[in-house]
C-alpha cells in the first residue's frame, strides 16, 4: 500500500487544527489504496494546538527552531511516505480535494503539483495586500527565474517525497514556500498546478505584511544570486519539461 504523508506546520493554530484534521478523507484516500500518516508539526505553541492534533490521530513533531520552513524541514524529515501533501492549519487549504490531487500525481506521473489560489480567488477571503503581494512576489520570480508557477507562496504541495533530498531549500521562514518552488523547476522536475478554493483563515494571523514583503523581495534577488552562482557549477540543469496547465476536466474542481 502506497503511504501519503500529510505535513502541517503549526504554530497556535487551536481554532483551526481540530476541523482540518477531520477534513482529511482518510477512508476515502484507503478506499483508493492510500495508507496515511499525519504529522503536525509545532514549535512551541502555548495553546491547545499539540493536544488537539493528537487528539485527532495526528502525531506531534516539536521543531525546536521556530520558522515556516524549519517546520516543514523537520515535517520531511520525519516523513516515512513515498507521497507528501502539505497545508496550513488555519482552516484555508481544501484538504478534501486531496483524493482528486493524489490521483492527478499519479495518473500524470507528476513530481510535484502545487495549488494556485489566485484563479479561483474570492477576494473576500485574502486581504487586498496580501493579494498584491503574492501577485507582485509570483511576477518577481517568473522574471528572474523564469519560473511558470502562477502562486509561488501557495503552502498547498502534494509531492513525491524522492525528490525532497535533490532540492537546495535553504529558507527557515516564510520564503521556504516560493523558493521551494524555484528548486522544483530549476531542477527539471514534472510539475503541474491545479486550482483550489481558498478559504479564509481561522485563527490569528502570523504574516506581517509589510516586513513579510520587504523581506521577501530581498531574499527573491538573493536566491537570484545563489542560483546564478550554483548553475556554473552544474550548467546540466534541465529547465524544462514542465506540465503547467491543469486539464479541462481539472479546472472545475
Ligand atoms: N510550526 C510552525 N508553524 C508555523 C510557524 N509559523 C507559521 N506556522 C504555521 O504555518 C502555517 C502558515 O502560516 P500562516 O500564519 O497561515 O501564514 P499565511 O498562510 O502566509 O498567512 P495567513 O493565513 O493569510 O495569515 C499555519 O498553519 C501556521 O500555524 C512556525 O514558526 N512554526
Ligand atoms: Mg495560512
């Protein structure tokens, strides 16, 4: 039985854990021969947040170090899956979609499908700054890095865990998310995007909109740098071979 694990980092989350993790379709997911394994990662919550994961099945992972991306770093680690899906634990990630979204990985031979909440984006649910940012972000790094994905800071990742240890993703915070996705494509791999209904969050809001922004086009143009560096190095690197546009049929999801 192929095994997916769910990875989903936490930080005071207690409002919004306990209906995300009853929203994953595990009997669905069996039904189709998934096995599955949740592992909410937290890093010191003062909340009820661990207690509810565990409450719910789910196991606890305690990263030490805070960050976004130190969590997910510690989530994949402790991973025993072939497949990996990702999502926040505020309640914005349609984790019952996660059926339709296994099955376009594997039927499409996928090595990576992210989820664009911008096409499909009810504007009710994101704040205007935080939908020009992702907006002005997912532009940046299209120019520089060519980079076709139409929301590079969506956290919604289903993934085949064998590519994890090939990608160079240094970020410990928030940019772990579009850098994650520069890696994917400038490593070659087979990816595909797909539209989701996001929601709105649950819970306390973490990002700080402006130093989040701020920070993040300074780590854009050094990871610009990084990459300019490393490609002499490695000038194989395949650029292509990328399935961006979901099928018509996937569009209606
Ligand atoms: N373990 C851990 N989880 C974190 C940390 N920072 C954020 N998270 C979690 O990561 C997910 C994404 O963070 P959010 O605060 O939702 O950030 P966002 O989705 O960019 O912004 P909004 O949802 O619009 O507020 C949520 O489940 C957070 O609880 C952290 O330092 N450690
Ligand atoms: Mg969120």
């Amino acid at each position: 039985m192929t095994k997916i694990s769910i990875v989903i980092p936490a930080l005071n989350e207690e409002t919004g854990i306990g209906p995300v993790l009853r929203e994953i379709p595990i009997a669905t997911l069996e039904q189709m021969g998934y096995e599955t394994e949740i592992l909410v990662v937290d890093n010191g919550s003062t909340d009820r947040t661990p207690h509810i994961a565990r409450e719910q099945g789910a196991t606890v992972i305690l990263q030490p170090v805070r960050g976004y991306g130190n969590a997910y770093k510690a989530g994949f680690a402790n991973a025993s899956g072939e497949i990996i899906a990702t999502g926040d634990a505020d309640l914005t990630y349609p984790f019952a979609m996660l059926p339709l979204l296994i099955k376009k990985l594997e039927q499409e031979e996928v090595e990576f499908l992210n989820t664009d909440r911008l096409t499909n984006l009810d504007k009710s649910v994101m704040s205007t700054s935080h939908q020009w940012g992702n907006w002005l972000l997912t532009q940046l790094i299209k120019l520089l890095f060519g980079c076709p994905f139409k929301d590079t800071q969506s956290g919604m990742w289903v993934f085949k865990r064998e590519i994890w240890p090939k990608l160079n993703v240094r970020a410990a915070g928030w940019p772990f998310s579009w850098e994650l996705k520069i890696e994917v494509y400038r490593r070659g791999l087979k990816c595909a995007e797909v539209p989701i209904a996001y929601r709105a969050r649950v819970g306390e809001v973490k990002l700080q909109t402006l130093r989040g922004g701020l920070d993040a086009i300074f780590n854009v143009f050094r990871k610009r740098l990084q990459v300019a560096l490393d490609s002499n190095k490695s000038p194989e690197v395949s650029m292509r071979d990328l399935l961006l546009e979901p099928d018509p049929a996937q569009r209606t999801l």
